[in-house]
C-alpha cells in the first residue's frame, strides 16, 4: 500500500505558500496601469531605520526588495502572520488526512475552502492598519474576523464524518452567516454591487465575501434537514421544544450582534 504520509504537511504548505502571491497578482492586474516604475540605480529608502541591517548600512540606505522598520507594530505584524500560517498549515494538514483516509464530509470541505478569502482578508485588513497606523475600522472588522474563525472552527470539527450534526453546530454557523449577510449588506454589499456603483476591484470583493456567507447558510440547513430526515426518532419541529429554543437562541444572538455592529 502506497505510503501518503507525506501528502497533508505538503498540501497544508501549499496553501500559505500560494495564496499571498496570488492576491498580489490580483492586485496587480486591477492597478498595473497606476503602479509607479521604480529605478533601483537611483531610487532609496528613506523611511527605513536600517536596525535590521546593523552595522552594514545606516543613513538614506539604497533600493531593497523588502524591508522593514524595527517598531512595535512591525512586531505585531509579525506574530500575527506566523499565528495565521500555523494555524492555516494544521488546518489544512488536518482536512487533507481526513479526506484521504475518507472520513470527511465534502460538503464542510467545500465551506472550509470558501472561507479562506474572508480570513485571508481579514488578516490583510488588521495588516494594513497595523501599517498605516489607521484603527477607525478596528473594532467592526475584529467583530466579523472573531465570528468568522468560530464559524470556521466549527466547519473543521464538523468535517469529521463520525461527529454528529448537532442542532446547536449547525445553528451557530448558520447563525453567523445570518450576521454577516445582514451586516455586509447593509455596510457595502447593496451599494457596490445591487445599485451597481461600485468599482469593478469592490464588486469582486463583496461578491467574495457574501458568497461564502450565503453557502454557510444553504448547504448546514440542507444538511440538518436531511440529518433529521434520515433519523426517524427526531421529533417534527413543530414538537421539538429544544430544536426550538436554541433557534430562539441563535436569532436573539444574531440580533444582538447587529446592534453591536451598528454603533462600531
């Protein structure tokens, strides 16, 4: 038997590996007409404090590929970007051991994929305002970025076929998709692309991000219907007090969530 060992820590480096320099190819084809030529023979970094170059170099220093300033939100950067990477690699390493060992349930597979732009975006998002020094978003974005990783968390533990579809799984990802349709809609998502005015760059992301939000609510509510389907013991809904209490539960969550985010 063909020894696949190997295969889930190299799919799991793919993914952190490809995806920035994807993103930056997106970036590219929207503003390669707008990008300034830079000449290496004579341009220079100015705002670079060169500490990570020590001794070598000091002063207006000359062209580099990358660099960086030594400051505390530089470090923030950082331990943000190796968490995401870690957590990325495992994540993936996981979901691709289950599907070869045909344990995973493809549907929450397909979820875990989806939302892979909104995290992605989110961790671009708390980079730029990190780097820029600009927080007026801070608190809005760290409300859909925390609701985004429960939701995902959720979808990994739900990708295992010998764990149950639970009520209580399904209402919280379906429940967060409720939030984030509602919120993204009336933040960005009407304007751009419903009234159409929105640049092409700014349809292609909304569109991103209600896409997944959308799946997250169709695909846990025909799962869950089926689930109950299938389980002939299940009480109709019109009987089940408890299926029926956490509903009750998820909307007043969902509800208060909104309030929230309206005031940030």
């Amino acid at each position: 038997m063909v020894n696949l060992k190997w295969v889930p820590p190299i799919i799991g480096s793919l993914a952190p590996a490809l995806i920035p320099p994807a993103h930056i190819v997106v970036l590219w084809y929207f503003w390669q007409n707008y990008s300034r030529y830079v000449d290496k023979r004579f341009c220079s970094c100015s705002c670079w404090d060169t500490v990570f170059k020590g001794p070598y170099e000091s002063g207006i220093a000359s062209y580099k590929h990358m660099y960086f300033n030594a400051t505390q939100n530089t470090l923030k950067i950082w331990i943000l970007s190796v968490f995401c990477i870690i957590v990325l690699y495992e994540s993936v390493k996981k979901l691709t051991k289950l599907l070869l060992q045909r344990r995973a349930r493809h549907s929450m597979i397909f979820l875990f994929t989806l939302s892979l732009y909104s995290h992605y975006y989110s961790w671009w998002s708390f980079v730029n305002y990190y780097n820029d020094d600009f927080f007026n978003q801070w608190n809005h974005q760290m409300v859909f970025t925390i609701t985004e990783l429960i939701s995902t968390a959720t979808v990994i533990y739900l990708v295992n076929k010998d764990t149950p579809l639970s009520p209580r799984a399904i209402l919280c990802i379906v429940g967060i998709s409720i939030l984030h349709i509602a919120a993204g809609s009336v933040d960005q998502f009407i304007h751009n692309v419903i009234l159409g005015e929105g640049y092409s760059h700014q349809v292609i992301r909304d569109v991103s991000l209600m896409t997944p939000d959308v799946m997250h609510l169709c695909i846990p509510v025909w799962l869950f219907r089926q689930t109950r389907k299938e389980a002939f013991t299940v009480r109709p809904f019109y009987r089940d007090r408890k299926l029926q209490r956490e509903i009750a539960i998820m909307i007043f969550c969902v509800l208060i969530l909104l309030t929230v985010l309206s005031f940030l």
